[in-house]
C-alpha cells in the first residue's frame, strides 16, 4: 500500500490584486494598513519605500514557504527518508538480518506517514492564514461601523447642543449628557475594533512564518467574501475520511505494527529483539486529550509500541499482536472522530448561514428607518434626540450583528476546507493557470 501526498499547489490570486515584493520596517501596524493604496503621487522627487498589498494567495504563498512548522514536517520527514535510503542500500551487515525486508517495507510506510503528515501540516496552515486574513477584514468593518456612528451622534450632538444654547424650551443639557454617553460607550467600541485590527494582522503574521521582522503591508481586500458555495453534509464527511492525512498516518500506523508481528517471528532464539520503534518515536505527534467540562469532545488515541519485546518467539508474536489490535483500533477511533469533525464543521457553517439571512434582514430594515427619521428631522418634523440616538445605535448594532455573522460564515466554509483535506472549496481561490 502506498500513499502519494496531495500537495495543493493551488493558491489563487484574486481578481485585481496585486502583489508588491518589497517590504520595510515599520511600527505597530494601524487600522489603515488593511485598506490598498489608492493614489500614486506622479514622479515623486524621492519615491519612497513601497508597502506591499497581498491578497489571500498571496500570504497563503508566503506561509508556505516561511512558516516554522511546515520546515519541522520537513524535517521530520527528509529524516524518514534518509532512514529508508539507508535501510535500502546494500550492506554487509544487512546479510544476517532475518527481518530485514520487513524493515524495510515499515521504514517506506513510515515515510508515506511523515507526506502524509507535511500535508495536514499544509491545509492547516493554510487555514490559519484564511482566518487571520478575514479575521482582519473583519475587525476593519466593525471599526467602519463604530466610527459611522460615532460621527453621526457627534454631529446629532452638536445640532442638539444648539438648540439647548438657544433656549428651546423642548431641549436641555440632561439631554446632552446622555448623548455623550452614547458617545462614549460607541468610542470604547471603537477603540476595541482598532486593537482587533492589530491583533489579527500580528496573528496574520505570525501565521504567515513573518516572524519579528515587522514587515508592513496591506491587505487586498476589503469585505468578507460571499462565494454563494452551498457544501453538503455527506459530501464533507466522505471527504474528510478519503482525504485526512491524520487518516493516512493511523493506516500506515497499523500496517507497520502489522508487520511487526511478522518480524518478530523471524528471531527464533533472540530473548531480546528491536522493534520498529527503536528507530522512530511513534508518538512524535501529539494525541488530543478529551475535554469534559463546560463542553464535550472525545479525546483520540495513539498507538503503542514498546523499542524492546523480550522472551521467546511465542512471547514477543503475542505481544505485537496485541499492539496491532491495539493500532486497528486508533485507526477506528481517528475515522470517528474525523467524521465528528467535519459533521461540527458543516453545522457550524448552516448556523452561520442562516444568522447571515436574518442578521441582513434587520440590517437593511434598521437603516431604511434611520433614514426616513432624518429625512423627517430635515423636513421640520419634530424628532427627538433620543429616537434618533436609539435607532442609530439599533442600525449600528445591527450592522455589526451581519459583520459578525459574514465572517462566521466565511470562518466556517475555511475550516470546511481544512476538515476535507482541500476536498472541499470554498471557493475564495480558483486554480493559477
């Protein structure tokens, strides 16, 4: 049984994005650093360093490349190599090893593990950067949101401040205050969105394997996608199960135990006898422990394997016979918990879009009754402040609640890409020609 990795050379560039090579050092990123740049000034007398604009391809390209966890799966797994290289090379030693053929056949498994490895490593790099990505876009449109606000209650102040200066009867300071106290509240808000921006472009490139070099840059886009992709929920668990690299290690996991029966049935007389673990640690990747508290999720597995099996002949095929029953059943245990996964995943992903339809809805509502309050005001109706104050903190919260609900969305449809191995796409990238 052999295993060929899917390496997913498929990164994407959006459609009018460009991508700027150069970077340079700067301080702590700003709010503005998530919009492109929008003029040039013509022949600058000293052009100035250029800001690079990245689009999602792009930072998943750099991740790739630059990201410190993919080089370890690398690593680990030109080691796995190098040991095969070795097993397969004729040596004078090998002549008298009875099982050198088994060992041979586990140190090729072993390697098809460690691509299979490299390749979850991949998609899930490749999701930490999608969701830092839009996380940014995302904490960019609350900051929008906070700050249409907190300009429209300034401006409603300063009407309201004139009036009460003038002595309208119907007006006075009482009412100031509260509306400073909306103020107030809607610039904390706003400040919170500014902080979120830099956190999820500091995570973004951290995600990216930018490390500490404070590379500036910009992000392409502007709003949080919608693809309009619809995944069906079959579909995801088939996928997950058919492509899930964590599958692939826990089957080449039981076929190496598997043949450790065999090899140890070669040594007739050895009281003591190296297993396959002598070389390797099997537990390299860490099992999930299980979670009991205020939520559930079951832990995984891992399979065991002691380096040394000791007794006679009889003995030690027993004891690999039980690890390999005990391998059969991590890799039952892992095709559960996938499927578990991807069907979370899929579930997450129809709430998020339902709260889009409804969250939309009373966004588009809040803002109609908002304008029809000014449009009377500016007739010479007679609109309270503070009718008008609520009804532009509800279109603001409301506005917010879609903001929210879209980047759920599109959080959910990224984590069904990563769950499926890249079975499923989301449809935020098309292939480069």
């Amino acid at each position: 049984m052999s295993f060929s990795p899917l390496h997913h050379r498929r990164w994407i560039r959006f459609a009018g994005a460009t991508v700027l090579v150069s970077a340079v050092m700067c301080p702590a990123p700003s709010v503005a650093q998530i919009r492109p740049v929008e003029t040039v000034p013509a022949a600058p007398a000293a052009p100035a360093a250029t800001i690079p604009i990245y689009d999602l391809a792009s930072c998943i390209q750099i991740a790739m490349e630059r990201q410190p966890a993919l080089a370890a799966a690398r690593a680990s797994l030109a080691a796995k190599q190098a040991a095969r290289n070795g097993l397969a090379q004729p040596r004078l030693m090998y002549l008298f090893a009875s099982d050198i053929n088994l060992r041979r056949e586990q140190s090729c498994k072993g390697v098809n593990a460690a691509q299979a490895e490299l390749m979850q490593a991949e998609y899930d790099t490749a999701y930490a950067v999608t969701r830092t990505y839009f996380t940014a876009i995302y904490a960019r449109l609350q900051y929008d949101v906070t700050t249409g606000v907190v300009t429209k209650l300034q401006l409603d102040r300063a009407d309201l401040k004139r009036l009460v200066d003038a002595g309208d009867p119907m007006y006075n300071t009482s009412m100031l205050d509260r509306l400073d106290i909306a103020i107030g509240l809607a610039q904390s808000k706003q400040q919170e969105a500014d902080e979120g921006v830099r956190r999820a472009l500091a995570a973004l490139r951290e995600a990216m394997g930018m490390g500490l070099e404070c590379s500036s840059f910009q992000l392409a886009d502007l709003s949080l996608l919608d693809t309009g992709v619809k995944p069906e929920k079959c579909d995801i668990v088939n996928l997950a199960l058919s492509r899930r690299g964590e599958m692939m290690q826990v089957l080449m996991a039981a076929d190496v135990v598997r043949l450790e029966v065999d090899a140890q049935g070669r040594h007739l007389f050895r009281p003591l006898v190296n297993t396959f673990a002598a070389g390797g640690d099997i537990h390299s990747s860490p099992v999930p422990p299980g979670i009991r508290n205020g939520e559930y999720r079951p832990g995984a597995i891992g399979p065991e394997m002691p380096v040394l099996l000791a007794g006679p002949r009889e003995a030690r095929v027993e004891q690999a016979q039980a690890y390999s029953s005990r391998a059969v059943a991590v890799v039952n245990k892992t095709r559960e918990l996938i499927a578990l996964e991807a069907e979370e995943a899929f579930f997450k992903w129809e709430e998020a879009n339902r709260k889009v339809a409804f969250t939309r809805n009373a966004t588009e509502k809040s803002k109609k009754y908002v304008r029809q309050l000014e449009e009377d005001k500016a007739a010479g109706a007679k609109v309270t402040p503070e009718d008008l104050t609520a009804n532009r903190i509800l279109a603001a919260q409301a506005a917010a609640a879609l903001n929210d609900a879209m980047f759920q969305q599109v959080i959910a449809l990224a984590n069904l890409e990563r769950v499926t191995a890249g079975g499923f796409s989301a449809g935020f990238t098309a292939p480069k020609p």
